[in-house]
C-alpha cells in the first residue's frame, strides 16, 4: 500500500467521456474516498486506435499530449485496463529509438508507465481498499476483458466485487474469451465479431443474472448492445459504478 500517491490524474478514456461520464463521475467518488486529490488534467485519446493501426508517427504525437498533462501526478489512474495497458506498456516504445529529440519523451514515458494504474488495481493496492462499502439486491457477473485478464492482468475487480453487500456474484461460462470487441478489430472483422459477442450473450442468458459489469466500457457496449438488440433485460454497469455504490436501473 502506497499512501504517499496523492496526487492522482484520472486518465478519463474517450469512451467514459463521450458516452457514459457517469464512470468518471464514479471514478473521482472512489478516490477522494480514499482520501486522492484528484485532478483531470487536459487530456485526449491514450493513442490506441492509431498504435493497432500502425500508425506510429500519430500515436506518438498523442502520446506527447498525455505524457506533457500528466508529468505532475504522483499516479495516472484508468478506468479502463485497455487504456491503461496502452499507457503503461505500449506509449514508451514509441520513444525507444535513438532519434534525436527522443530522450527528454522517453525519459517522460518510463516515468508514466510506473506510475499508470487500473482503477481497481490502484484502489485495492495502493490505497488499501478492502471493502467497497456498496451494495446491490441481485445477481452480478464479471466480464473479464482480454485487457484486464492478460496485459494488466487484474485480480482486483473481482475481489472487490465479492465485497458488496447482498450480492451473489456469479462466473460465467468462458470467461477467458474475448467478447469481439477489440476495438479496431469489430470494426475490420464484423462478422467475426458478431459470432463471438452473440455467443457471450448467450453465456450470459444461461446465467440469469441481473447485472453484467467489467472493467472496459468498450467490451461494455459491445456485450451491452447485443443483448439491447435482442430485447434482453440484463443491465451493463462499469465496476466503478458498483462499486461507487451509484449503479442505479436506468439506461
């Protein structure tokens, strides 16, 4: 536990910011619990869409963006292990070559990459959240994204989970698969994409459950806009909303 990290930047993500704040919202909540400062410093995309595409002189511009606002912050905080694994692992070997100019960025992005946590990871371990103090009257399941499962590799939000009140948190079947998103890959491999999220919702369906919540809004609206179109019940809530004890029924 690291009490000393108070200074916090949440790093917002595109998605939280452009389609559900509320994550955001609930993120800030959950550390001034814990007694952060937390600062939103002025920030875009973590540079993932132009990194998978290969576009390395973009991403790097991006990366410029994000390293500058966040150099300050005793920690970076994500409420998404797909962004976070962007910043910790993928943004300083966009500096690794010896290219003159290179030097004071690449010093910059060893310092972001020690210093990027995922919200719960960061919640549990250096701020020494055990309980989340938050409670729900049904049935909850944990999608497992392949970011959280095996770049940050994430033990945290279930362990979290398992502590709100009136919960019966259930696992589902094939858990360790992926649920079709992966960003650029639903949008270059539909159909692909579609067979797998279709056979996630039916893992789901098989659960009754009442709620499905994960640690990536993306795999989020993936998972939660099949079962929409299919005309399933079963409510999609980012962890950080549970947890944050704000997850209410609504759209």
């Amino acid at each position: 536990m690291n009490k000393s990290s108070n200074q916090v930047g949440l790093f917002v993500s595109c998605l939280v910011d452009l389609t559900r704040p509320e994550v955001g919202f609930a993120a800030v909540k959950l550390l001034e619990q814990q007694e952060c400062k937390v600062t939103i410093p002025n920030q875009t995309c973590c540079g993932q869409p132009a990194y998978n595409s290969g576009n390395k002189t973009e991403a790097r511009d991006i990366a410029k963006v994000t390293l500058e606002a966040f150099k300050e912050c005793d920690a970076i905080v994500v409420p998404s292990a797909s962004c976070a694994g962007m910043l910790k692992y993928h943004v300083k070997t966009l500096f690794e070559d010896e290219t003159e100019g290179n030097e004071g960025w690449r010093e910059l992005a060893e310092k972001l990459s020690k210093r990027t946590f995922e919200l719960t990871e960061f919640l549990y371990h250096q701020r020494g959240m055990k309980d989340a103090n938050a409670s729900f009257n049904g049935r909850i399941a944990y999608h497992e994204s392949c970011s959280a499962r095996r770049e940050m590799k994430v033990t945290t939000p279930k362990k979290l989970l398992n502590t709100i009140n009136n919960a019966e948190i259930i696992d589902l079947a094939g858990n360790e698969e992926c649920c079709g998103f992966g960003g650029l890959f639903s949008v270059k491999f539909d159909e692909i994409s579609n067979a797998m999220v279709e056979k996630k919702v039916k893992h789901i369906n098989h659960a009754n459950i009442d709620l499905l919540t994960g640690v990536d809004l993306g795999c989020l609206m993936n998972i939660g806009g099949k079962l929409a179109k299919q005309g399933h019940k079963v409510k999609v809530r980012h962890i950080a909303e549970l947890l944050a004890d704000e997850c209410v029924y609504s759209t």
